[in-house]
C-alpha cells in the first residue's frame, strides 16, 4: 500500500487539528475544513489506509482517528521540515523572539540564572514542562576568585568557574584581615589558581602562595578547599525544571494515573537526566522523542525534544521541553532553535 501525497495531506490535516482541538478527526471534518476537493466517503476510505499503516488509531468508539506514534514520527520527519522551509524555519512571532532574546541577554553572564530563566521562558511560551541543564565542563577550571570581608569573623570567597558559575562560601577565621588585605590574598590566589582544575588546587600549595598567606594559613586552607570544591560540584548536572504542572492542563491527562506517573518521573533526577541525554543522540542539532520511543517508562504518554548549547567551548549542557504527544511540535522546535541562536550571539558580543 503506497504513502502518496494524498494520504500525507490527509494525515497532515489529521495531525494539526488533533494537535489545535484534542479531538479526534473524521473524515467529515476534513472535508468541511479543508479544501482537498475530495468527498468525506473518498477521504475517510484514505483514513481507512492510514489506519491499516499504522498512522492513525480509533480512540474507544469514537467515528474519528487520532495519530499514532508513527503518525507523529512522519510528521516530524517529513511533514514539519517541509513546513518550516516554507515559513522561513519557524513560528514564533517577533515578540516572542524578542521576549527570548531579552531573556538571554540580561543573564549571559551568571549561567546559574540563566538557566532558570530560560526554563521559565520556555513553559511561558509553549505552556509545556522545560527542563534545563546548567553547562558541564570534563575538567573545569577557575576563572576568578575573590576573598571579600563579611563581618568580625568571617570572609566570603567567591569562586567563579571558566563556564561561568559563581559559588559562594563563607569561612570562618578570627581576626580576617582588612579589605586591602583581602585583595593582596585574593591576586595571590588569581596568580596561583587561575586556569587550574581541583585536583591542581588540592596539592600542596606553591611556596608562593604560603608566603603570601603567612599568618592566615587557615585562611588558605579553607580558601583552597572550597574552591575545589565548588570545581567538583560541576561533576554534577544541576538541573531546573519548570512548567511541571502545565500537564495537567491538558485533557489526555485528566486520567489520574497517567498525570501521576509524570509526576513521579519529573520528580526524579535520574528519571530528567535520562530525559535530557536519553541514548542514541550525539547532542546533534534538535532531537524529537515520541511516546514509546522515550526511554523514560512513565513518560511514554509524552513527547520530549531536545537540545544541547555550549558557552565558549569551555561546556555545554542541555534543554528539553516536555508535554503530551500531542503537541506542537513546530513551535517547540523553533523555541529550542531560537534559544541556542541567541546564546551563541549573547556569548561573541
């Protein structure tokens, strides 16, 4: 049985009202909808075909189809690229290209809020669940650390990593020295440390920087200690979600148990790693996972695309916008596209 033009048009016309209404379509529909000058008996016989191919299903006993997993496969394939060619490679309006750029610019610098900015930016804009990874670098390094006073008797060291997070730690010392002083030690640690990895910064300090520490050797200690620290905390994917429960929001998700399964996976960390790196993906342009073909059990009602974004070589990290697999598929994708354009932009300015 052959997939010709006609029967993609039809199943195209299925897709995008299913995706607008939640309703199952009939061929009635169709042929009221949409100018194919075909009858409804011609057109729901092409549906009878789809069907039998695998790409339309009868919900219950309803008269009308809704797309299957390989029906929405097809249509991300085929159908959508062929759509975004025609409109320039996206949907989103100037306002909304400009909300996401703003949102982009005014947090270039912190990647912590950028993050969690960008995740909130995305479940505003496609009403979808977000979830975002801040960079992660194999091996990262310091940028810059700074010792400022706090009160009698603590300094904060604030440690910035070359994929620019920002950690701070207060350290308790008796008598720290004066802000002045804090500066000599801070240039000290900048000369020694900067460019280093943690497991350069746990060896024995250099002799230069126990001399010029000398009297405050608790002071380097700690300071020594905590950056590395806040180095070795880039091991690990911190992760922002936000959006959660914009699922519910839609009907496929008013049966209790499928709401509550998302939930759960949504709770979990490993549940949103495998959701962000999954398997078989090389952080390669746009990646769509539909329904079954998700790794993640309790959100195979739902589709995710996907996304990696770098800062400057020094890491990359990832962004994944979840909702039902019913979704707007163009509009997701051309969210994601625009996101890491504008970061790319924000980072050689």
């Amino acid at each position: 049985m052959e997939l010709n033009e006609r029967k993609i048009r039809i199943l195209e016309y299925i897709i995008t009202d299913y995706i607008a209404t939640a309703e199952p379509v009939g061929s009635r529909t169709i042929a009221r909808k949409h100018d194919m000058g075909l009858s409804s008996a011609t057109i729901r016989n092409e549906m009878s075909d789809l069907e039998v191919m695998g790409y339309i299903v009868a919900p219950h006993a309803s008269a009308g189809r809704v797309p299957s997993d390989k029906g929405y496969r097809l249509y991300v394939d085929r159908l959508m690229r062929r759509r975004a060619a025609e409109n320039d490679g996206g949907v989103l309006s100037d306002e909304e290209r400009r909300f996401l750029q703003g949102v982009i610019n005014d947090n270039i610098d912190r990647i912590d809020y950028l993050m969690r900015e960008t995740a909130k930016a995305i479940s505003v804009l496609t009403n979808y669940t977000a979830v975002v990874s801040e960079t992660v670098s194999p091996e990262e390094k310091i940028q810059h650390l700074q010792l400022l006073p706090l009160d009698e008797a603590s300094v904060v060291l604030v440690t910035v990593t070359a994929s620019k997070k920002v950690k701070n730690h207060v350290i308790r010392i008796p008598a720290p020295p004066e802000h002045d002083g804090l500066m000599r030690l801070s240039a000290a640690l900048n000369a020694a440390l900067g460019g280093k990895a943690a497991a350069y910064i746990r060896r024995k300090p250099s002799a230069g920087l126990r001399e010029a520490f000398s009297g405050y050797e608790g002071l380097l200690a700690a300071s020594l200690s905590a950056a590395a620290d806040a180095l070795d905390a880039g091991d690990d994917h911190e992760l922002f979600t936000s959006g959660i429960k914009n699922i519910l929001a839609f009907p496929e998700f008013n049966d209790l148990q499928k709401a509550r399964a998302v939930f759960d996976a949504l709770e979990a960390k490993d549940s949103l790693l495998m959701l962000l790196t999954g398997s078989g993906w090389e952080d390669d342009g746009i990646n769509v996972v539909i329904g079954q073909e998700n790794a993640v059990m309790k959100l195979q009602d739902c589709s995710v695309i996907r996304t990696a974004y770098s800062l400057n070589g020094t890491g990359f990290g990832r962004i994944a916008i979840l909702g039902p697999t019913r979704m707007d598929y163009s509009q997701a994708v051309s969210v994601l596209h625009s996101i890491v354009d504008f970061i790319n932009d924000a980072i050689q300015q």
